[in-house]
C-alpha cells in the first residue's frame, strides 16, 4: 500500500528506442488528492490502477480524474490514461469483472484498459508498454 507518494525509475526499450519512465505512485486516499495537482503538471501519461477484490477501490476514479484533466494543459488534450485492474490472480477474491472495467475505461473516455497481477507479472510489462507507446505516438516522448 502506498502511503503519500512513492517514486520509481523504470527502463524499457520501445521500437528500438530506449525509454526511461519515472513513475510517481499516489496513494488512492482521498487525504493524499492534494498533492496530485504538483505532480501532474509535467506528465506525460497516466495510470489508474485499482483493486479488483475490491469494489470500492473505484469509488474515487471521477475525481481523480477531474483532477489529473484540470492540470492538463490544452496542448496536451491526448494526455493518455489507462485504466489498470491490479491483483487479477485472485479470481475466486474478484469483485469486479473485466467486462466491468472495460465499462469503466469506455465511459471515463481513457485510452485503454487492463488487468495485471505483480504476484504472477501478468501484464505488468505489457502496461507500461501500451501507456509508453501511447505517450509516443502523442510525439510525448523523444
């Protein structure tokens, strides 16, 4: 559990071009909102991520949301956001289907969903490939 604000390097190669993300990880409680704003200026993407045993995990995705939109600037209205349901493992702890994240995903207007699990590495790549992707075909990345 993130507790305020934790930060992370992570390198990937993407078409031949090597990337080097840095990843800012906000606790998803309402008392660490504050310090969103700060850091979202900058950004060139985002990610999501809620608990899929865990329904009330997505109680706060609009607000979050409203304030990741406000900060971004209008040069950066194609600011990618993917939606990510996390501990997909455990399917017998789910509440929360796939087809109910998608629902999410399509009806927040972000540009992709998905489901990882850090326990088994399910998707893990594969999300900060398809986000890296996105923020370079915006030409966000160099």
């Amino acid at each position: 559990m993130t507790i305020g604000v934790d930060f992370e390097v992570k390198s990937l190669e993407i078409n031949e071009k090597k990337v080097k993300l840095q990843i800012w990880d906000f606790g998803g409680e309402e008392r660490f909102r504050f310090l969103l704003p700060t850091y979202v200026r900058g950004a060139n993407g985002a990610l999501f991520m809620y608990d899929v045993t865990n329904y009330s995990s997505l109680a706060h995705i609009d607000d979050w949301l409203l304030v990741i939109r406000k900060e971004i600037k209008s040069e950066q209205d194609n600011f990618p956001i993917i939606v990510v349901g996390s501990k997909a493992d455990l399917v017998e702890d789910r509440e929360v289907t796939g087809e109910e994240g998608i629902k999410i995903a399509k009806s927040r207007g972000v540009e992709g969903f998905i489901e990882c699990s850090s326990k088994s590495g399910e998707n893990v790549e594969e999300t900060f490939d398809a986000l890296t992707r996105i923020m370079m075909q915006n030409s966000r990345l160099i």
